[in-house]
C-alpha cells in the first residue's frame, strides 16, 4: 500500500509474467515493417495456428479424433503374443465361435454408435482398464487415489494390493455394479473412459493396483453427471458403497475436474473413435458383441433408429441453413442502409 510496490506486480517475482516472457520469445510477432507495403496490414490465417499432422497425431487422444487411443496401443503386445500363440498352435477359437451370415440367415448386433449394447461396452470398458494396467509404464500415483489413504470399504486393505494386478473380471464386476445400481447407460462407460485417459495424460500419472478403483469410481461420476439426463447424487454412490463418505466424495470429484483443468468436454468424433477402438479391442481379444439372426421384429427397429438418425441430420442441415440465411439479410440490411444513407 502507499509507496511500496508488492510483489504482486514485480516482474521479478511473478512466474506468470516470466512464462509469458518465454511464450513471446518462442513465438515471435510479424511486425508492419516485416511486410511490403503492397500487401497492407498482415493477418495470420486461423490454418497457420493450426498444429501440424504429426503434432495432431501425438496429441492428446481424449480431445483429438485422430489421435489413436491409450488402450488400443497397450493391448498391441498382448495381442500380439496371442495370434503368435494361436499361429504355433494352428487354430484361431475366434473362428470356431464366430457366427458367419448366410443368403438365409443375417447375424447382427444390436449395438450401433448411437446405442451400444451396454453389457459388452462394459466388458470392453473394463478389458481396455485391464491393459492399462497390466501395461503401465510406471506406478506413478496421486494419494487422493491410493486406496490404502483412501479406502472404499472397512475391510482391510490387503499388504500387496499395490503390487499384485487385478484380473479382467474383477475390474468388470466393480464397474458392473455401479452401473446396474445407479441404471447407468452404455454411452456412460464410453466417456468414462474417455474421462480416465484424460486423467492420465493430463495428471501424468498411472492406472495401477493401488489406485483403479478410485480412478475409475470418480471418472463414472463425473461421466454420469455430464452425459446423462438425470445425474446421480454423490450421496447415491455412497449407497451403493456404504462404507465411502459424501465429504470423501466431494473431495475426489474436485480433485479429478481440478486435474482434467476443467475440460470435461467429449466431441462426437472423440466418442466415435473410442467406440470403434471398443469394437476393435472386443474383436482382437474374441469379445465380440453378441450377434442374433435379422428378423422382422429387429429389422423395423433398425430402420426406425436410422430413420431417426436420418430425420436429426436433416434439422441439423434446415437450423445451418437458417443461420447462413439470417447472416445473408443481415448483410443485405446493411448494404440497403449504406446506400440509403
């Protein structure tokens, strides 16, 4: 206060404005004497801003579509490993099971981008949460996640339940049951896992034993209120898990929006590519979606939801043309004006 200057506004003592002096240093600012005076004033192009394809491609796959996805990279070594298994041992049980269409039988699954069948995207879910942690790279963790700090139930925490991985089953049952007790929907898993790669990149940390269950709880939470309709209460999960408080609850959910910096934002092309991923995870590890014959019943359901697909499209195409139309009179209205005046 007075003549003293406080530290708030010295340069020398302020990291922001040092990191801002760095931003400028790297990314110098054309000035008019740069450009020809033919040209005039120099705009750069939103396409100059843009990152390149190769920095597209090692972006954050939850926020770019084409960036490949976490869990489909770490399940390659495994998969690997079983179609060398299944080429030594000249059999592929994926054959053997799979059920193959005819010109009088159509084998289809009910599963669409738009409608995934809930309990195979739940065991997808889990299977990619599985190679995550099976091959992580380190056990790099946060003590908001550690469940010994932390712990969901009474029970004691077992000695080794930071070193021993749990098995695809076991991480199926846990996500299972939050979804049946809180009648969560298929497209609620897509995003949680969405939400849980985030955490991971953004948080530079790992999915291990210690923590998984954590993570994933508080990544169902946060899914549950931003995708569905009617969101779940933090006090309803503390129903389900009867040993968990609302105050531990609320603290992990701030944590979680704290470390994904607020971005809780899913594209419809991020959704997709993780479905798809989902599908190609399910196929490389003979979990495919459960397929039935095509008949009368289901064809008109089919063509129902495509019609309905069909009919969104088309509003979506009439609101874009409206709003290109508005902008067109506008700029008639104040061509009129110019001549007007």
């Amino acid at each position: 206060m007075g003549g003293s200057v406080s530290c708030c506004i010295s340069p020398g003592e302020s990291p922001k404005i040092h990191r801002r002096e760095v931003e400028l240093e790297e990314c110098p600012i054309t000035t008019t004497e740069d450009v020809s005076e033919d040209t005039g004033t120099y705009l750069q192009h939103i396409s100059d801003r843009e990152l390149p394809d190769e920095l597209a491609q090692e972006a954050n796959p939850s926020d770019h579509p084409r960036a490949s996805t976490l869990f489909l990279n770490k399940s390659q070594t495994d998969v690997r490993e079983k179609r060398k298994s299944y080429y030594l041992n000249h059999m592929s049980p994926g054959l053997l099971t799979k059920k193959y269409s005819s010109c009088s039988t159509i084998f289809i699954d009910d599963s669409t981008v738009s409608q995934p069948n809930l309990k195979s995207t739940i065991k997808c879910v889990a299977l990619a949460i599985y190679y995550h942690i099976k091959n992580r790279d380190s056990n790099r963790s946060l003590d908001i996640f550690d469940e010994k700090k932390h712990p969901l139930t009474r029970d004691k925490v077992p000695d080794d339940y930071s070193v021993v991985d749990p098995e695809h089953k076991l991480i199926y049952r846990f996500i299972r049951t939050l979804f049946s007790s809180a009648q969560l929907t298929a497209e609620c898993a897509i995003v949680t896992l969405v939400y849980l790669e985030r955490l991971l990149t953004y948080a530079e940390m790992d999915i291990c034993p210690c923590n998984w269950k954590r993570i994933v709880l508080g990544a169902i939470l946060l899914a549950s209120k931003v995708w569905d309709d009617q969101a779940v209460w933090n006090v309803d999960y503390c129903q389900i898990l009867k040993d968990i408080t609302v105050e531990d609850m609320n603290e992990m959910e701030r944590h979680f929006l704290e470390l994904l910096q607020f971005n809780i934002n899913v594209p419809a092309s991020v959704y997709a590519k993780y479905y798809f991923d989902l599908r190609s995870l399910a196929d490389e590890n003979n979990l495919s979606f459960p397929l039935e014959p095509l008949n009368n019943k289901r064809a008109q359901k089919l063509e129902a939801i495509s019609r309905l697909c069909e009919d969104k499209y088309k509003d979506l195409c009439k609101s874009a043309m409206r709003k290109s139309v508005s902008v067109d009179n506008l700029v008639g209205i104040k061509n009129t004006h110019a001549v007007l005046s």
